[in-house]
C-alpha cells in the first residue's frame, strides 16, 4: 500500500544475527557437563611456585652440562704435540713439563708474536687453581722480559735441581711471581716461567720443563 504524503513508509524487519551459545549452553545441548576453567589455567601462586622449580631445575642441568663440557676441554690441549710441532718448524727446542704431580692440567698453547718476537706459552692450572706458564722467545728485545712478567722486580735468584740459574721476579704486592733463565748455549731461549702460583710451584715447573725435539741430528737433552 503506497503511504500519503507526510507519512512515513514501513520498514521490513531486520533479521537478527544469531548469538554463538555459550560453553554452558553448548554443554547442555550435547549432554555433557560444562568444564570450567584448567586449574592451571587460573594462576595461583602455587602454580608459579610449581613453574618457577621447573625453570629452576631446567636451568641447573643446562649449567651441569657446560661446566662438565668446560672441564673437560683442558683435556684436549696438546702441549707436547704442539710444541714438536713448532719445534720442527722453527728449529727452537720448545720447552713443556714432563711428569707433573697429579692435579696440574694444560689450560692454554700458543705460538704468536709478543713485543716483537716470536713467543712460545703453554698454560697450566695448579691443584690449587692457580696459574703457571712458561714462555719462551729467541733473542727477544729487552722490554719483552718486563712484558711476560707483567713489570715483575727482581728479588732475587734461584737454581733449580739441574743446576740452572734463574732471576726471581715478582710485581708490587706479589701477585705475579716469574723466574727467568736466560739463554743457554744449546737452546738459545729466553724462557719465562711465570704466573700466580707460588715459589715453590713455579721451581717444580721450572725443573720439570724439557726441550721438544726439532728433529736436527746431535741435538742435546734438557
């Protein structure tokens, strides 16, 4: 029916969109009991409590595993194998220990310029977690000695059992301690033993260093 002028026109109903129906409603069709909200889904301070022993223990294990892996990369350093390696390269009787106490472990090798010269460095951990090094150069120039002993004074002298003679060194408040050997006719070697363990265990390591072989005929033993 066309309306008069003046009046307004009907207009259609609008359908309504249908409402999604709730989980409850949901449940009551299907038959089944509603479920409430997971009981860790509610975040009670228990529960963090529970979350935060298992980030815990988590990272615990992770630790174990890299200390582990850490302790036993020491394992891996080839001193001896390194040092005839450079030896026969060089020509210069490198020196390692040979036969130390148990308790002391390879840390660090290294063949690389320092000051100038070409350096020789095995490190080595103590039994008690201290440092020792030996370091050795040919013909170096004079401040390379004052470099390797970290400026070390001299305090004194030292001649290990096979007869060598050392000059003590030891920086302010002894910190780093060194005993330094000047170059002997068959190696022509400065050598540096130096590091923060103690007298007597810088003389062990000292006295336990041996040449590595550089493979000429009639060279002559430590």
């Amino acid at each position: 029916m066309s309306s008069t002028p003046g009046e307004h026109a009907e207009s259609a109903p609008q359908p309504q969109r249908p409402v999604d129906p709730t989980p409850a409603e949901l449940a009551a069709q299907q038959g089944v009991p509603a479920r409430g909200a997971s009981h860790y889904a509610k975040g009670t301070a228990a529960n963090m409590v529970r979350s935060m022993v298992v980030i815990v223990v988590i990272t615990f294990a992770l630790y174990l595993i890299s200390g582990r892996t850490n302790g036993t990369a020491t394992d891996t350093v080839d001193v001896v194998g390194t040092a005839q390696h450079h030896a026969q390269q060089s020509g210069h009787p490198f020196a390692h220990p040979k036969d130390l106490p148990a308790g002391w472990a390879p840390s660090s090798v290294r063949y690389a310029s320092s000051e100038g010269a070409m350096t020789w460095q095995a490190g080595y951990t103590t039994p008690d977690d201290e440092y020792v090094s030996v370091k050795q150069a040919a013909d170096p120039a004079e401040e390379w000695v004052g470099v390797q002993t970290h400026g070390g004074a001299a305090t004194g002298e030292l001649t290990t059992d096979d007869g060598r003679e050392w000059t003590k060194r030891a920086t302010d408040g002894g910190g780093q301690r060194s005993l330094v050997l000047q170059p002997q006719e068959w190696d022509g070697l400065t050598t540096v033993v130096t590091g923060s363990g103690s007298w007597s265990q810088l003389e062990e390591f000292a006295e336990r260093l041996v040449p590595a072989s550089t493979g000429a005929k009639g060279e002559s033993p430590a």
